[in-house]
C-alpha cells in the first residue's frame, strides 16, 4: 500500500490559494481522501510525498496518523 501526506487547512480557508496555510498534515493512502485518523480532507488540499514524513516539511504532523502509519509497518 502507498501513502501521502495530504494538508488539512484553517477552517473556511480554500486550499491552494494565496491565502491557504497549512494546520495540520495528515497521513492518507495515495490519492485518497480519508486519512488514517478517521477524517475526510478535501480532494483539493497540497499533497507531499510519504517520505516528507518525519521531516520539517511535515510539520506539525496528526499524532493519530502518525500512530496508525507506523502500525502499517512502513
């Protein structure tokens, strides 16, 4: 199985535009919606490759995906 990072944005705040900022990163297979902490983010939002996980560019990172993909022995 693959996996992404998928950004989960403030609230009211369209992804890609100038005035998205990232919250908080999520872990979700590749191309997917539902990330491994049970929430749907929107199709739309900036996706970075699983091995940004771990990295700066992952930060802040859901502790409950986090959890749930070391679980999947990546």
């Amino acid at each position: 199985m693959e996996f992404e990072l998928r950004a989960e944005y403030a609230e009211g705040t369209p992804p890609r535009s100038g005035e998205a900022r990232d919250t908080t990163w999520h872990m979700t297979e590749t191309g997917g919606v539902r990330v491994l902490c049970g929430r749907d983010l929107d199709p739309a939002a900036e996706t970075r490759p699983a091995e940004a996980w771990g990295t700066d560019a992952a930060e802040p990172f859901c502790r409950s995906c986090g959890a749930r993909y070391l679980r999947q022995g990546q």
